[in-house]
C-alpha cells in the first residue's frame, strides 16, 4: 500500500510553461474576507504538509504567515491571488504556483480562448537580444521568408525593448532571464488559431521588415491529465546528412512513448542520433527512464526521488527496439523538468554528450490540487538528485559542449547547436 501511495505521488508534471502562461487570465470571482482567509490558510497548511522538506529549505513558514496573513485580509480580489504567488515566493523554488478561478476554463471552450495558435517561430536572447533562433519548416513565418538570426523589434503595439526592460528590473540570473524571455515572446506570438500578428524585425544585412503572420493551429496530439490544461504533444524524426537520425519531442507524455519505438526503427540503421530537448516542458516522471529504456544496454539508475515519507528510484531498464549508436542530446533554457532529469541521466551513464545552452534547473516535482471557491494550487511534493547525487533544481544541466550563440553564426548556420551536434557525430562515426 505505502509502494503504491509512494508511485501516485512521484507522478509529478513540468507545467511552467502551461501556468505561467494562464495564469493571466482574467480574474472576476469576489471573496468575502473570511473566505480569503480560508483560501490563504489552506495554501500555507497545504505547503507545509506536502513539502518534502519539514524544514522547508531553512525558510521560517510561521513567520511567512503573520508576514502575508494581514495583507490577505486586506487585499483586494486583483490583487489577492498575486499575493499569494508572492508569498510562495518566499521558498525559492520552482514549481510553485497559486492558479486563480477562471484560469482553467472548460476544454471546449479553452480551445477557441487559450492559445491555440502558432507562427512557428523560436525568440529567445542571443547577446541580450530578442533573435529568431529557429524557424519551423512551412509555418507562417517560414512563408513570409523570416530567417533566424533576425532580431525581432516590435510585436503588434509592443516595443520588444520595454518587455525586455521589465524583465531586467527583477534582476535575474542569466539563465532565468533567458527562461522568462522566452516565456514571454511565446505568449506574445502565441494567440487564437487563425488571427493575425504584425511583427517588425531587423534581419542579419541591418534591412527593417514588417509582416503580418497568420497563426495557423498548433501541432501534436491534445493530452489533458488530471487538471492540467490541454497540451499539444508532437514527435517528429528525420534522417539528417551524414546519415544521422533526428528525433525531437516537446513533452514527456504517453504519446510520444507510443510512437517512440517505430520512429527508433526508422533511424535504426543511422550512424548517430540527436534527440532533441529545446524547447520541451517536462512531463511524467517515469518516462526520463522509459525513453532511456530504449538507449541503454543494461539497468541504469537516472537518479531519486525524496518525498518526505521515503524516497522513489527512476531508472532505464533495456528495451526493445535498443538503439547502440553514439548520441547527442540537445538542451536549452526551456528544456525543463523531466526533460532536465533525462539530460542529467544521459550524460551521466555517459550515454550522451549535452549540447546547447544551460537548462534553468526546474526540475522538483509537484501536484495540483484545487483550491476554496475556485482555482488551483501547484506545490513541490519531491526533491530529486541525480545517481550521482547530484541536485538539479536552481543548478540545472551544464551542456558538455556549450554554444554561445551569437547573431554573426546565423549567418554559418540556420541552426547553430544542431550544427554542433552533427559535427560532433561525424567525428564520432569517422573514428
């Protein structure tokens, strides 16, 4: 009974993406006082029973308490659920998130107000810059002739310089910077299948543009588990020059585990093979090692889990199809969770080599749980070390060969870190 309460509590799911995304919903639910009390006691007391730290990392929860507990009585409704993000804020940590009501709306009617539509293109920061690092083949933007590299100035009414500016006020690490820009020019390109953003950009010749794009539907197969919003989720491969195959997913889902062993018998007979993790939000725990199964030759410890009532183990066992040749995983700063936890165990067993960028290091487990009056509560349930006992959360993957990306390598190549990785497979296969 304890083995299998154990297994339904390390399920756990990388969702920043999804909740940092909805949560600026709108918010018209009204609370008396008494029932924000209710709804921050039951935060407090939720996080203090489900973490698996007693001590919370050192951070004082009863003095966090009479800290915020007068402000929430106070506040008002815009402000009430803020503040309680605030106040998980407190530990630190990733993969905590207070959902307000009406941030999940029912699925129907999700799929024509959430963002269900795509331009194709990646923006992340390339020397401080808002720059096309990827462009998907026949999207929107590949049709108006949007290259990477183009660094990209005004999104609809937006001056991408006073995004980029408040991001900067918070005063973050590198690499969390790097997250939340990302996550904020995808919410920005992002929007109802079938209407229009105009873009400005500056492309790698110094010439100014303007394009209207058209969102065209996301791709994948829709996935809803438990109260996690729909996600699109999508697998392509490919057999790349030099024969080396090319696998890529966006999340950690039963989807990709059920088309998994066909695509590897596809690229079965490739010298070497890029699994690429940019871009992937995370998912089921599990199947970091589900995937290793597939990759490995023999029983291989990815790492452990530490819930407060004992510990849970991710390990690879042998599967079939096995492919033997070398391997590259790819990375970057939104290759999250278990996407973070795969990376780490790969590049431990030494299975692969991690090329691209420093992942953020979210990599704690949680739950959802529903909230008084409405809304949801996303809480760390489980810490996680790697074999090598080795923390990720707030550290996250070091790449074994880092690419700084500059505007100037656009010009080399559409895609520097793939470039990266298939130089390193053919000296790999030639030896």
């Amino acid at each position: 009974m304890r083995a299998r309460t154990l297994f339904r509590r390390f399920l756990c799911f990388a969702q920043t993406l999804i909740v940092l995304t909805i949560a600026a919903c709108a918010y018209s639910q009204s609370l008396s006082e008494s029932q924000r009390q209710e709804v921050f006691q039951f935060v407090w007391e939720e996080v203090k029973r489900s973490h698996y730290d007693p001590k919370l990392g050192g951070v004082d929860w009863d003095a966090v308490r009479e800290q915020y507990a007068p402000k929430a009585r106070a506040a008002a409704d815009s402000e009430f659920y803020a503040l309680l993000n605030q106040m998980l804020g407190e530990l630190k940590q990733s993969h905590f998130m207070v959902i307000p009501p009406g941030a999940f709306v029912a699925q129907e009617e999700a799929r024509t107000r959430l963002s269900d539509g795509e331009t194709g293109l990646t923006v992340q920061l390339v020397e401080g810059r808002p720059v096309v690092t990827r462009v998907r083949a026949g999207s929107p933007a590949a049709r108006m002739g949007i290259s990477p590299g183009a660094e990209i100035l005004q999104i609809d009414d937006l001056q991408t310089e006073q995004l980029l500016q408040r991001i900067r006020e918070r005063q973050l690490s590198p690499v969390e910077e790097r997250f939340e820009a990302y996550l904020a020019f995808r919410a920005f390109l992002s929007g109802r299948s079938g209407s229009e953003t105009r873009l400005r950009y500056r492309d790698l010749d110094g010439n100014e543009h303007t394009v209207a794009l058209k969102r065209e539907a996301m791709r994948g197969v829709r996935v809803q588990i438990g109260f996690i919003p729909e996600i699109r989720v999508h697998i392509e491969s490919r057999v790349l020059p030099g024969n080396i195959g090319y696998l890529a997913f966006n999340a950690f889902f039963p989807p990709v585990m059920r088309e998994l062993p066909q695509r590897l018998r596809e690229l079965s007979d490739t010298d070497g093979l890029i699994i690429d993790l940019r871009e992937n939000i995370g998912g089921i725990g599990l199947m970091a090692g589900g995937v290793m199964g597939h990759l490995v030759l023999r029983e291989t410890v990815l790492g452990t889990m530490r819930l407060r009532d004992g510990t849970f183990g991710i390990v690879a066992y042998p599967q079939t199809p096995n492919y033997r040749k070398p391997i590259v995983v790819l990375v970057d700063e939104f290759s999250v969770s278990t996407a973070e936890i795969f990376a780490a165990g790969m590049q431990e067993a030494k299975r692969a080599i991690v090329v691209g960028r420093p992942t953020p290091g979210k990599a704690l487990p949680s739950k959802i749980v529903q909230l008084p009056y409405g809304g949801y509560l996303q809480c760390v349930i489980a810490d996680y070390e790697t074999a090598r006992k080795r923390r990720i959360e707030g550290v996250g993957v070091q790449p074994d060969f880092e690419v700084e990306l500059t505007r100037e390598r656009f010009r080399q190549s559409p895609d520097p870190v793939l470039q990266q990785a298939m130089e390193y497979l053919k000296q790999a296969s030639a030896q």
